[in-house]
C-alpha cells in the first residue's frame, strides 16, 4: 500500500508534467488580417497607390440616376420616401445590383468603402455576400470571370481585393454589398496604373421581387441570379428587390414605368398569398403596359421550399399560389396583353433539394439554377 503522501507527491509531479505539455493556447484575434494576409491591406503598397472615386463616373443598377437622392449609393430616388412603404424605402438604401465597372492595366486592385450599416453578416448569409465587394473581370474572349471579393470584418473597409494579376489592360466590374448600403467608394491602382471608368450601360433588365431577388443567401453579391443573368446577356440590371417586401405594390410600379427598362422580370409572389395575386398582378401589369407598351413583361411563380416534399402545407400553399398567377397571366393574355412571358417555379431550385440555404432562400447552387431556366425565357422576350 502507498503511503498517502507519496501518493499526493506523485499526484502533483503528474499535474506538473500535464500542466507543461499542455500546448499554449493562441491568443484571440480580432485582426481578420493576420488570420488570413490576402484579407488585409498591403500597407507598403497602400501608400502607393491612386484612389479613384466611382461616383465620379456612375454605377450601373442605380436607376434615377438624374433624381436627387437621400445617399448616392440608394436604389430608390428622395421622392419615394412616403410613396413607397416605410419598409420598402428603408430596403431600397441597400445596393444590391449595382455594379461598377472600369478599364485598368493595374497588377494589383484595392478597394476602400464605407458601409452604411454596421451589421456586416447574418446567421444564414456570410459578410462576403452581405457587405463584400465581388470582382469579375472579362478573359481573352470577352467573357466575364470571377476574380475576388472582399472579406469585409468591419464597417470601413480597406483592403487588396487582389494582387500579381496577367498584364495586360481588361475590363473589370465590381458588384456591390447586397444587403448593405454604401456611404463612400474608391478604387486603388497602384501609382503609374491607368484606370478608365466605364459610365453605366443603357437599357436595363428590371427586377421587382422579394428577398431572394434582394440577395438572400448568395455567398457573394456576384452570385444572386439577376446578376449571373446580366454577366450572360451582357446587359446591365437594376435589383428591386427587397427583402419580405416585394408585393406587386402600385407605387413601385410608379416608380418603374420611369425607367427606360429592356424587359420588367415581376418575381414578388415568395412574399404574397394567392388572395393578393389574385387582386394586384392584372392591375401592375396593367400599369406597366400602358405606360411601356413596347418592354416585355416575364411573370415569375414562386419557388417552392426546397423541404416542402416533406411539409404538406407549404406545398398547398405553393400549388395555390402559382395557380392564381398562371390565372391572372391567362387573363391578360386574353385581354390582349401583349409581350407576356410566363416563368413557372417548381423547379427554379432544381428537383434534388439541395438549391436552398433555408429552405426558402436560395444558395448560390440555388441561384445558378433560376437563372438557368431564365435566361431562356429572357433571350426570347428581348428578340
């Protein structure tokens, strides 16, 4: 038997041994930079550089370019405040679907923004697609390619989106934060670089929707459908999105039929019930088309719930939906309503139910699938 106090002195020697091999932890960091360099700001090459203000040329997808504004970077001009719901106007301050585009020979690109809103991400949505800024640049043939977005850890953000580019000049386009807005942008090139803004493209494809059109949950603002849209028809867009607020709502209507639009995309039923279809969609259309007689309209149903195979009243509730807007598109059509397309939704998500992050809102596997079934119907309403 041991006596007890060589057993206390072994109990301690062996804690002593355990307490020294234990690894030291690593002390917390809130610099994103040191965790990753890519993310931070080159500071040598920082002072180096020319800081180019985007204002100074424009951005595509901010419509009512020539109305005064609350924020340069808003959606929607001064006048729709209390015209537009408390709500609608506060979503339209965010700049999802504007996109800025440039010409540089630069090897490297920095980007300094301000955000409007000190909540960078949400539970289901990563910063990178919330608040970041997503780089694509055309190849050799003329086709876009992503480059790199920023990874946004606070609401003023500098960093090098990206360095030790091919030479040679390109055309380039930076996607705007989707559910951010923005106080202030620039883009740096080192000194000696040139730097050409391209002013926005005329003639947009219009999309008034809910909260997918608005973004949710892209992981970057390059992958929400409308864009991947614009980069394959190569035309600009203008994101009316707004998040559980898209309703077919006569004021935005007014709003839209001022806008010299190539094709309205109407995707708003994810945020109404059939009642509301059924007393809204023939008036908007309506509305549309007397002031626009020429500009295609696509009808969109909405998605349904990538679990709603296992939630029968989802499905109910989707089957419903889409029979009141496949009833007011048949109606119009019988009116005379001309230049009507018709997109149907249950599989804009795809039919494996692997398309949504929640279910409801779409991934960005989500959003590469709509805009597959769009892009056809949209080549052959532009023609």
């Amino acid at each position: 038997m041991i006596p007890r106090f060589i057993a206390a002195i072994a109990l301690v020697s062996i804690t002593a041994v355990a307490q020294t091999a234990a690894p030291a932890k690593p002390k917390a960091t809130n610099d994103v930079s040191k965790l990753d360099p890519a993310m931070g700001t080159n500071k040598k090459a920082a002072v180096n550089l020319d800081w180019h203000d985007v204002t100074k040329w424009g951005v595509e997808g901010r419509g009512w370019a020539d109305q005064e504004r609350k924020r340069w970077f808003d959606r929607f001009p001064a006048k729709a405040e209390g015209k537009v719901t408390p709500a609608v106007w506060s979503l339209s301050r965010d700049s999802a679907g504007m996109m800025v585009r440039f010409k540089t020979d630069a090897t490297a690109i920095h980007a300094r923004y301000k955000l409007a809103k000190s909540n960078i991400g949400m539970p289901h949505m990563p910063p990178t697609g919330v608040s970041g800024l997503d780089l694509y640049a055309r190849d050799t043939d003329g086709k876009w390619k992503w480059v790199q977005v920023t990874k946004p850890n606070a609401q003023t953000v500098e960093q090098q989106i990206i360095a030790g580019l091919a030479p040679g000049e390109r055309e380039y386009a930076a996607y705007l934060p989707l559910y951010n807005g923005i106080e202030s942008l620039e883009i740096g090139v080192p000194k000696g670089a040139k730097l050409e803004g391209l002013a926005p493209r005329a003639k947009p494809i219009v999309f008034y929707g809910t909260s997918i059109t608005h973004g949710a949950c892209a992981s970057r603002p390059g992958m929400v459908h409308t864009a991947i849209l614009g980069r394959r028809l190569d035309m600009p867009v203008i994101n009316c999105g707004f998040s559980g607020n898209g309703k077919m709502d006569a004021a935005v209507g007014d709003l839209l039929i001022e806008l010299d639009a190539a094709a309205y995309v109407i995707d708003c039923l994810p945020n109404m019930g059939p009642a509301d279809v059924t007393a809204k969609c023939m008036p908007l259309v309506k509305q549309l088309r007397a002031a626009r007689p020429d500009v295609p309209i696509i009808l969109v149903e909405d998605r349904r719930f990538s679990n709603n195979w296992i939630t029968p009243d989802k499905f109910k509730f989707h089957t419903e939906n889409h029979a009141a807007l496949k009833k007011a598109y048949d109606e119009l059509v019988a009116a005379g309503v001309k230049k009507l397309s018709y997109i149907k939704g249950d599989s804009l998500y795809g039919d494996d139910t692997e398309g949504a992050t929640d279910a409801s809102h779409a991934s960005d596997l989500g959003f590469m699938r709509q805009a597959d079934i769009f892009e056809p119907v949209l080549r052959a309403a532009l023609k």
